[in-house]
C-alpha cells in the first residue's frame, strides 16, 4: 500500500500559495507533484516557487495526469462544483476550499462526483486542536447546559479587483467569513440550524454583502449569534455560553501555525475573567493537520465524519442567511 497520496494543486490562487500548498508539503502522507494555471507561466513560476515537480497550462492537464491521486480546488467559489465535480469523474479524491458551492442547489451538483471519491469541505478548524478540545470540553459537561454561542469574525478589504467583492463570483462576507461562525456551531453543538434571521447591509458599488448580523436557532434553547464584515477593523473571536460556565477560544480561526494556543473556561465570578481556567494547546497548522486527516482518509487508514452531504448542509444554512436577508424575517433552514 502507498504511503503517501500525490496531490495536484489547481490553480495559484494566495491561500493555496501561502497556506495550503505549503501545509501539504508539510504532511507526513502527502507529496505535492503538480500544480496547474491556465497561465503557463504562473504554474512554472509557482512551481519553481515551491519546489513542485510538474506544472501544466490548464486544469484540464492536470486532472488528466495519472500520477494524482487527491486535488486541492482553492478556484473561486463559482468553479468549486463544476471543478470537483470534473475531478473525481477523473478519478481524484478532492479537497475543495469553502464554501464549497454558491448555494445548495449548485451544492447539489457534488451528487455527480464519482463514487468513491472522497470530498471534503475544507473547514481546516475542525482539525485543530483548540477545537477538538473545545467540543470535548463542551461534551464532559463541565459549561452545562449550552446555550449560546456569540462570534465575530471581520477584515477591512475595499479592493475591487478582489475575488472577495465580486458579487456574480460568489464574492461578500456571508459566503467567505459567515460560513465560520456557521461550521463551529454545527461542529460544537453537533447539529443543524433549525432557522435563521438576518441582517445585511451591502456595498453601494459592489453589490456584495459588506456587514450581517445573524441569528441562528439550533432547537432546544441554543442559539449562535455572529457578526462577519468584509469592511470593519480585523476581529475575531468565538464564546460558548453554558448554565454553570463559558468557554473562549482566543483565535478561533486563523490560529497561527508556530504558536500554541488557549482556550478559557470560566464560571463568570468575578467578570473581569481572573480566575479563568487557560487552557494552552500546543503549536500546529490546521492545514497541515486537514491535509493529513485527508490523507490517511484516501489510503484506507482512518474515515473522515465529513462528506458532500455535510457540505450540502452547510450550503442550506447559508442560504437561510440570505433568505431571511430577502424576506427581512426568519428562514427555515
């Protein structure tokens, strides 16, 4: 059996070029043997950038070598589908960036991906292990009775030329940033939204979602309140609110890949949080640790509990969003 999968990159999109590719490269079970533009002379230069042996002109290439077990797709959320969808029918397992679709329905596309072919929505939190140990803590019973999770997640980017403000792409926080929040509370309360109310303010130029304030409904007296912008001051953060207790994961989602981090556990008394429990995890980077869950995944070592249904799942919780963002009330998920 092989020891390592051999991954292709599709396209020299940033996050593949600065976070994931070089993650990969980092897993114990992965080789990164390709990497594709439509720009020959970007693949080269990417390649040569990054020590990766092969680079092609076009996806088509790439998906056409027989040398690539697993593609990573970090293409614009319009190509996710289509692009998955043509890999796996190539015999390719695939990592596709979030979100994975523009909406449930194109979600629904992933359906036609070739049967046995591993998909995963790359939420790379949900491999950290500030994470895993947030929702075992929230498992023991030590916060109670959950009953909230709060969340912010915001960045300042005004460019027009951003893939981020193009609103026919799939471009605007709720599908970029929104999805965050959205994921941790799935992952942490280990269900789904039953309904969700929005409200959403849009750029005048760009036509994209630049502010939401969302509210979702999780059933039995759980909520998650999150606020995503593509145009205020940088912030993250995400609280679970318990009956006996409340947990704080310090970075929630762009945990750096060289530093530990913590987590808090406090029972509100005294407020100001001094005698809170930190808890501190040890230094890792989630893309390489979703890298290698995936691949251990493809070699028949170990399941991942995500696939296209989950993904779809996700879709229909956003969707939610911009459904109560049309009808100014609440959404069925």
């Amino acid at each position: 059996m092989a020891e390592k999968i051999r991954w292709g990159i599709l396209s020299t999109a940033d996050i593949g070029m600065e976070k994931v590719t070089p993650a990969i490269q980092r897993s114990a079970h992965s080789e990164v043997v390709a990497i594709a533009s439509r720009d020959l002379s970007k693949a080269r230069a990417a390649a040569e950038r990054l020590g990766i042996p092969k680079a092609y002109g076009s996806y088509e290439q790439l998906l056409a070598d027989p040398d690539i077990d697993a593609i990573y797709n970090p293409l614009p959320n319009h190509l996710h589908v289509p692009m998955t969808v043509a890999a796996t029918q190539a015999g390719k397992h695939v990592l596709c960036e979030k979100p994975i679709a523009l909406s449930a329905a194109d979600a629904e596309g992933l359906r036609a991906c070739a049967p046995g072919r591993i998909v995963l929505e790359a939420f790379m939190i949900r491999f950290h292990p500030q994470w895993l140990r947030a929702r075992e803590i929230v498992r023991s019973g030590e916060l109670g009775e959950i009953r909230a999770i709060n969340a912010v997640f915001t960045y300042f980017n005004v460019d027009e030329g951003n893939v981020r403000n193009q609103a026919d792409i799939g471009g605007g926080g709720i599908l970029d940033i929104g999805c965050y929040p959205l994921t941790a509370a799935r992952f942490l309360f280990e269900s789904e939204p039953r309904r969700i109310a929005a409200l959403v303010e849009r750029d005048p130029g760009f036509g994209t979602d630049r502010l939401a304030s969302v509210l979702a409904d999780f059933g039995d007296g759980r909520h998650l309140n999150f606020v995503c912008s593509t145009q205020a001051a940088g912030d993250q953060s995400v609280k679970v609110l318990g009956s006996k207790a409340k947990l704080e994961i310090i970075i929630p989602f762009n945990a750096p890949p060289n530093e530990r981090t913590a987590i808090t556990v406090d029972t509100g008394a005294p407020f100001d949080g001094s005698l809170a429990r930190r808890e501190i995890l040890p230094a890792c980077d989630q893309y390489t640790e979703q890298a290698e869950a995936f691949a251990l995944a493809v070699l028949g070592r170990q399941p991942l509990p995500w696939g296209i249904e989950d993904a779809i799942s996700s879709m229909k919780a956003l969707d939610a969003v911009f459904a109560s963002e049309r009808t100014g009330g609440w959404a069925t998920v």
